[in-house]
C-alpha cells in the first residue's frame, strides 16, 4: 500500500492523514463510514507483519488495550486485517502529546505537572490491576485531549506479568531516555518499572528535559543503572520538598526502596498536589478538574479559594457583615464535610472497580412532559467518589411517578461487560431495574436496544446488584427507578459504580 491516504480499510474505515510514524506501523487520523465519527488507525508496515514476533507484538496490543476501561487511557474499538495489513482502531483524541506540550512550553507549571503525572499514574494503576505492564511510559505516548486531561496509548510492547518470550533474548525495548535500570539490565521488568519511567517523565516536566544524555542509547541506558538522578530542585528550586521526594523514590535504582505500587504513588502525588496549589493559592486547567478527584484527606489542604466554586465564593462574601467570623467558620466546615472522606464504593470479591470519566453519568427520562430532564445539572455528583453529594430526581406528587420510570444511565465508554452495579442512596427502598445498551442510548424504556440485565426491589442504602450480561459488553448501564420510596417524593443517588 504505497499511498495509503484515502484507502478505505474493511470497507469501513477511510484514513484520511498520517499523524504519525514508527519503526512498526503508522498511525492516520481515519473516519469510520458505520458510524459515522472520527478514529485513529494504527498501520502497521507490512514488510513488518511477515515477522512473527513483531506481529505478535502488535496484536498483543490490542488485546492488553482492549481490556482496560478508563478514562486516562486511549481505548481500543476495533482490530482486524485488511489485504494481509494488521490494524487498530483506537478512540480519536484531538490534542498534542505531552512530549509536544514540553517542548512547546518548556517547563510546565509545578501543579500541572503533578496533576498529569496522576492521571498517568491512575492510567498504568487501572492497567497493572489488569496485570498489565507498559514498558514504554514516556510523554511522547501521553495524549492531552482538548479539556487538558492525559491519556496513556501506545501499548505496543507491553505484555501481561504471566507472559513469557518475545524478549527472553535481553533486547532492551522502550526508550532509555525513561528506561528503568531493572530493564536497561534486561532484567524481569513489573509495575515498578512503570513508575520509575514515570517519575523520569515528571521530572521532565517540571525540568524541561531528561536527566541523562551521551553518545547513543546504551550510554544513556547505563547512566539510568548507574548514576544517581539530578537534584531536581537545584533545576527548579521552587520544587518542594515533598514533591522532589516523590520523584526521589519513584526512581530510586533499588526497586525494594521504589514505590511498591501505584496506589502508594498516587496517594503521596495527591497531598503534593494540593500541597503545590496551597502554596500558589489559585488552580487553573487541568489542576482544578483533578483536584475535584482528590480525597478528604488531600483535599482538607487546600485553601478554601480551591474547594470552593467561584458562585459560592461570591454568595459567601455577600453574605459577611457583623457575622462574618461566624459565616467563614460555618462555609469551611460546611465545605469539609463534602471533601469526599468516605471510600470509593468497594468491588466485590474477584471484582474490580471500572474507572468512570468524570462525565459519564446522564438524567434520562424519556416520559417527561416537554422533554423535562431529571436535574442535569447534579448527574457528576452520582460518580465524583464523593457520598455527601448527590444526583436527584424531580419532586413528584404524593409519592408516585405517574409513568412507567425515570433515571439515570452510565456511559462507560468504550465498553466492559459489567458483573455488578452498585447504589448508594440517602433515600432507600425504592424499586428499580437495571438496562444495558452497546449504542445509543435508546431513547425509550422498553426498546430492542436496551437489555434488562439485573434489578432490585426496596434498594437498601448501600446494596451491590449482581448483572447478567451473558459475557456481552455494552456501553451504557441505565438504573431505571420505578417505583419511588414510600411517602417520599423523589430519588437521591449519590454514588455508582461498576466493576467487572
């Protein structure tokens, strides 16, 4: 395929520009003809697919990608072969790499760089959980979408920690810029080889450059196993303690001194974070949607400013005078209490938790009058990790919903065959059913599109619902509420999750 811009793969998808290139394949911004949206292809050469071990390698790509569901990871869609030419069909992310944000910006904010060295962090711990590792974690593999969020892609070397062969020969893979000393010895390589790659990338980040260079990649590789990293805050002395910590430990040679796993890095990443926007007093961009993410516990450091939205700030000043010692008292109690001290819902047994997008709960009432909606403006609160919060229906008369239901549905894009759901209501005893969808949603309950997959009658204030999908993903889980408490006038969600 000499020309491939313009070539229509499986009679579907139409690669309309070449976005990038590598020793392997060649990614293209692509249109899908089915349905209609923007995709991203990556090509592999196809003097390259008569390897085995590199087509191997590439289609262990998808397969690791295709099972993780998270909103900090570039998500596979399809996967197939075209004319004896391997393909992968990912989600379009519109933006720049972070490798390009540095280089365009030099040294980033202290608080942003934290906040992406989370998301990334929280991207290869969804990952891991899957036992899955990386091995390449550098920035150029790091998307920023247009909202700023971070997206890992580009598993094309990473493999599952019970796989064997492709790299029993000791070849290094990865670039040893980020390279661990654990992999540059072609040693067995786990999760903490991805933290070490990324605390290179954060320190990056905040430096502007890589700690190591020399002559070519073996030099630079054997300054990863044998020199102690630069002292970040002699390059950046507005680097504080604990953050040039973190970075210290992330990438400290001896794995049993590194972080033991993700959850214990993005913990101390989390009070950094808000340690850092403390100290600027202001959070901007990406900062401020990732702190909305944060526990109490983080989430107690901050200034009042950051837990704070603006309008509330203002109706606050408004409301001083005489009792304005009294008022700010209240305000900051009031604002801990909803900081989110409670965990996140836990899994089951042999269950994990499927990582949401911040947007991914929708009101849905197809029965409304005039196209009434169910309180828009609430449905973040129903997956914000944060129980004093909650999504509400409208007040309904006397108790009773006067249609056949209402609720609210999940978009856990792209999509995970979900063994469980679970509500957590300060109004229980209410009845609901449980509906999954794989396009759509379907605009009307009952509809073709979507499959009852699970209910409950007289929902406890905490209670898991276990979900028959019959092995099939879908994208969207709608709790159907149809029957409202008794003597109550509506429904309060204040958490959801799945787990798979």
């Amino acid at each position: 395929m000499s020309s491939p811009v313009g070539t229509l793969l499986s009679a579907r998808y139409r690669l309309d520009a070449q976005v990038g290139h590598g020793g392997m394949s060649t990614v293209y911004r692509a249109f899908d003809t089915v349905l209609e949206r923007q995709v991203a292809i990556k090509l592999m050469h196809r003097e390259m697919s008569s390897d085995s071990d590199q087509l191997e390698r590439f289609r262990r790509e998808a397969r690791a990608v295709a099972q993780l569901n998270d909103p900090y990871i570039v998500g596979v869609i399809d996967a197939g072969e075209d004319n004896d030419t391997p393909y992968i069909v990912f989600e379009y992310v519109e933006g720049e790499t972070l490798k390009d944000r540095i280089r365009r910006c030099g040294r980033l904010p202290v608080p942003e760089a934290v906040a992406y060295a989370i998301e990334i962090a929280r991207a290869l711990g969804a990952a891991h959980a899957r036992q899955i590792v990386h091995r390449d974690v550098k920035p150029q593999n790091v998307l920023i979408d247009e909202e700023g969020t971070a997206k890992v892609t580009d598993f094309g070397i990473a493999r599952t920690m019970t796989e064997e062969g492709l790299t029993a020969d000791g070849r290094v893979l990865g670039t040893t810029d980020y390279v661990s000393p654990e992999q540059a010895l072609g040693q067995d390589v786990g999760p903490q080889s991805d933290l070490y790659s990324l605390g290179i990338v954060l320190f990056e980040m905040l430096t502007g450059d890589v700690p190591f260079s020399g002559e070519n990649q073996v030099a630079v590789a054997m300054k990863h196993v044998r020199e102690e990293l630069p002292d970040v805050q002699l390059r950046r002395p507005e680097v504080s303690s604990a953050l040039a910590s973190v970075i210290d430990r992330a990438t400290a040679k001896d794995v049993d001194r590194r972080y033991s796993d993700d959850t214990e890095l993005i913990g101390d990443l989390e009070d950094v974070l808000a340690i850092e926007t403390a100290r600027t007093g202001q959070a901007t961009g990406e900062v401020t949607s990732v702190l909305r993410t944060l526990p109490g516990s983080a989430r107690r450091r901050l200034p009042l400013r950051a837990r704070v939205s603006p309008g509330r700030l203002i109706a606050l000043v408004a409301l001083v005078g005489v009792a304005v010692a009294v008022v700010l008292v209240l305000a900051l109690h009031n604002t801990q209490r909803g900081t989110g001290n409670a965990p996140a819902l836990k899994p089951p047994p042999k269950q994990h938790n499927v990582s949401l997008a911040r947007n991914a709960a929708h009101d849905y009432d197809p029965f409304g009058r005039g196209g009434t909606s169910e309180h828009p403006e609430l449905t973040k609160n129903a997956v914000d990790r944060d129980p004093s919060s909650a999504w509400s229906t409208e007040n309904y008369d006397a108790g009773a919903l006067q249609k056949p239901g209402v609720g609210l549905y999940i978009d856990a894009k792209p999509t995970v065959s979900a063994k469980s759901l679970q509500i957590q209501t300060p109004t229980p005893n209410f009845d609901v059913e449980i509906y999954a969808a794989k396009t759509g949603p379907p605009a009307k309950v009952p509809d073709p599109g979507w499959k009852q997959v699970g209910g409950a009658k007289g929902l406890k204030s905490r209670q898991p619902i276990s979900l028959d999908t019959a092995g099939q993903s879908f994208r969207y889980y709608l709790i159907w509420i149809t029957k409202l408490p008794p003597n109550a006038q509506k429904v309060e969600i204040s958490e959801v999750a799945l787990f798979d």
